[in-house]
C-alpha cells in the first residue's frame, strides 16, 4: 500500500499512455500492411492522384482536430473548465489512436488524462463529456443520412430481417428499464436537477451547437471518400455525390455503433460494399474503400503529428 500511494499518477498515466501508444501504433501499421497489398498502385504512379490522396489524408487529419475542438468546448459546457488547448488537443488526439486497439474502450480511458491534469476536473466530467460526444455525432449521422438518403435508409430498414427479434429484444428491455428507472426517479431526477444547474449542456442552444458541429469530422470524411472515388475513375454528379456522401455516413454510423471493433475496421466497409456494389463500378469502389480506409488511419497519425508539434511550439514560446 505504501509503495502504491508513491506513485505519481500523472508518472503512471505518462508510462501508461507510452505503453498504450506503442500498442496503437502496432495496430495501426499492421491494418495498413493488411490492406495495402489489395491495392491496385498502379494509380500512384500518377503524381497528380498521390499528391491529391495525401491532400485526402490532410482532409481526414484535419476532421478530427476539428472534433477535438468540439470535446474541449464540450468539457467546458458539462464542467464550466476550460482545458488547455495543447493539453485537450493531444491528449484527444493520442486517445483517438487509442481506437485501434481491440476492445473499443481505450480511447474512452485515454482522455482521462485530462482530468488528471487539469485542476478541479473530475474522471466523471470527462466520462460524461464523451458520452455526449457519442450521442451528439450519432445523432448527427442520423438526421444527416434521413436528410441526403432518406428513401435509401427506409427501404433498407424494410430490408433487414431482424424487426421480430428487435422487438423481442426492445420489449424484454423495456421490462427490465421501466421498473428500474421508476425506482431511481427520484435520484435521476435530482441528478438532472443539478446538472442543469452546474452545467450548460442542458441549455438548447448549447445542444444545437454541439450536434451541428459534430456532424462536421464525418461530413469531412463522407466529401473525401467521394472525393476518392472520382480520382480512382467513377463518374460522379451531383446527385450521386450527395447519395455517396449520405451512404458513407449511414456506413459509418454503422461502423461507430460496432461493439468492440476496433475503429468500426470492416464494418464500415462491409456497409459502403453492400449499398453501393449496384450503384457504382465495384472494381472502383473496392478499391476507393480501401484506399480510403488507409487515409483515414494516416490522418489520425497526422493529426497526433500537428497536435504535438503544436504543444511544442507552445510550450517553448511559453518559456
């Protein structure tokens, strides 16, 4: 007990963070070595399409510097703290490579780091903060995909065979839920009371910001992935453009929703394959997803890349 009340947390974190860093970029390289030997790279010898995926690969990097603007200002609206911008912006950004990691929790226990670094921020704060990140842009999906895609999203649901078991499963919840909700009403109401009260999140307009913006990484990401497909050769229009861009987001959605899979890897895919195998050329959307795929990985890495560059730069004009 002696030798555990040594430690300095912010020294394990640190050791910690190393460890799981060196995991995640593990992951990462050999996602990229297993999908780069299905590509066709007959297309980089074009000078103009590599330059242009790199450009892509920036699009990606910069989609989720973005969203780590979002969870600072979110951590301010659930704990009225303002985290440090070089502080919030890397540690979202190594969590974020946390991702890859088999489990899909570790990027969660990553941006933990943040409270332990910031005075008067709890681990609780920052839970619920990433918790209303995942609401917020899943919700932001949805209301995307219905807009741009709304009769694909419904014949789909028709689709699916799986409405009894659904039911069955929605009611078997329900039974479980109601009750419990009912007993703890009065705690659960006193909680929201105080949060409403401590907190800003609550307040509408607070809401709407926050979902308008978190529908904006994977808007990014939607405009790339067309943005791939049309150098890779598939003609694009407008109107396709929008259905690509809605689909993506609907497939990516499906991935974020994923239990346990790393970065949602395979489902995503597997999703963008079946919607589009009949809409566009499948030799060109094959290998669109997985050239994609690899761009957004090299985005998170670019994306670690430029936070930490930024903290440097910021701690040495600091002194």
């Amino acid at each position: 007990m002696t030798f555990l009340k040594s430690i300095d947390p912010k020294k394990a974190a640190s050791w910690v963070g190393a460890v799981l860093m060196a995991a995640a970029l593990f992951f990462i390289l050999r996602q990229i070595m297993s999908m780069w030997q299905d590509i066709d790279l007959s297309i980089l010898a074009n000078p103009w399409v590599l330059a242009a995926l790199l450009g892509l690969a920036l699009m990606e990097g910069v989609a989720i510097l973005l969203a780590s603007v979002n969870y600072r200002i979110l951590i301010r609206n659930v704990s009225g703290i303002t985290v440090e911008r070089p502080l919030a912006t890397v540690v979202y950004m190594v969590s974020n490579l946390y991702k890859y990691i088999p489990s899909g929790v570790m990027f969660v226990l990553g941006r933990n780091r943040m409270a332990l670094e910031t005075q008067g921020l709890g681990h609780g704060k920052v839970l619920l903060a990433t918790v209303l990140e995942g609401v917020f842009v899943a919700a932001a999906a949805m209301i995307l995909s219905g807009v741009l895609i709304f009769d694909y999203v419904i014949y789909y649901f028709y689709q699916l065979d799986i409405w009894p078991m659904a039911g069955l499963t929605l009611g078997a919840a329900a039974l479980i839920v109601i009750p419990v909700l009912y007993l703890l009403r009065k705690r659960l109401g006193m909680y929201f009371k105080n949060l409403k009260a401590e907190t800003e999140v609550l307040r509408p307009a607070v809401l709407l910001k926050r979902l308008a913006f978190g529908g904006v990484p994977m808007s990014i990401s939607a405009i790339s992935f067309t943005i791939t497909l049309t150098l890779l050769g598939q003609p694009m229009t407008f109107g396709l453009g929008l259905t690509v861009i809605g689909l993506f987001i609907l497939s990516w959605l499906a991935g974020f929703l994923a239990p346990g899979v790393p970065s949602g890897i395979g489902v995503r895919e597997a999703v963008l394959l079946m919607f589009l195998a009949g809409t566009l050329n499948e030799g060109v959307l094959l290998s669109a997803v997985i050239i994609h795929r690899v761009l957004a990985v090299v985005g998170d890495v670019m994306g670690y890349g430029a936070a930490w560059g930024y903290a440097r730069v910021k701690k040495t004009a600091e002194g």
